[in-house]
C-alpha cells in the first residue's frame, strides 16, 4: 500500500510518500510544497493544490493521510492552515483517493507512544522507524511522514 502524508500549512506544507509492503516501511519521497509569499492567498492555496496534484499523480497512493486542525495558539493562522487544507482535501477527494484524517494526539502517540511528544522527539522516532541516517528536513516533512505513519 502506498501511502501519502500530507502536513498542512500555507507557507510550507510537508509531504511524504511511503510504501507499507507486509510490515515493511520505505520511504519513497518527502519534502515540502513552497507557495510564495508575494501571492495572495486564494493564489497560495491555488499554487498549493495543483503542486499537490502534480505529487499525487506521480506516486499514485493507495491514501492521502492528512493530518487535522486541532489547535492552534494565533487564531488568524489556524483560519488560513484550515481553509488551505480544506482546498487539499477537496482536491484529494476529486481525485477519488481514499482519505484518512489523523489529530496531531494520534500522529504523536502513533509515532512516541505519548500524545505529548515535543516536535524533537516525535523527529527523531520519525527517522529511527523509518531506518534515515538523519532526521528529514524541514521539519513540515519530517512531520508528513509521521502523519504517512500514523495511518500505515
């Protein structure tokens, strides 16, 4: 099954592409889509979509996991991050690919085995489950292939 990660954002959205064969885990690509700070955020969220579909299209997944709002500490931020992956899901889903909606509780305790894991160790699991010979940068990528796991 191969398995796509998705950590929403407007700037930056970390993604990642895993294959699970049996209980076998490989990483088959991870990174993040960039939108330009010089364009406006209908235009952001434009950008964003069709990069993601360009990825999708290129990997094929079996699933799109990507990882839910749940809270957020500047109001403003979490309004633009949800419409932004409320236009992801919607492009996913008119692709006709199964999507699964994981919290950021269940990525960590998925990941660390405790839901309050800080960004650092929920990082360094990341790469020990994964077999990397260092933590993925950025972090928005390292965080998508949590989420692709939280769901394998």
């Amino acid at each position: 099954m191969r398995i796509f990660g998705i950590d929403p954002g407007t700037a930056t959205t970390g993604f990642a592409v895993i294959e699970k064969e049996h209980s076998n885990l490989t990483v088959l690509d991870y990174g993040v889509i960039v939108t330009s700070k010089k364009l406006t955020f209908p235009d952001r969220c434009v950008e964003l979509v069709n990069d993601l579909r360009v990825l999708i299209k290129t990997h094929e997944p079996d699933l799109v996991a990507i990882e839910s709002l749940f809270f957020f500490k500047n109001q403003k931020t979490a309004f633009a991050v949800a419409q932004a992956r409320g236009a992801m899901v919607c492009a996913v889903a008119e692709m006709g690919i199964s999507i699964c909606e994981p919290t950021p509780l269940q990525v960590k305790q998925a990941v660390s085995g405790y839901g309050r894991a800080d960004k650092k160790q929920v990082q360094k699991m990341v790469q020990q489950i994964y077999s990397l010979d260092e933590i993925p940068k950025p972090d928005d990528a390292a965080d998508a292939l949590a989420v692709a796991f939280t769901v394998s």
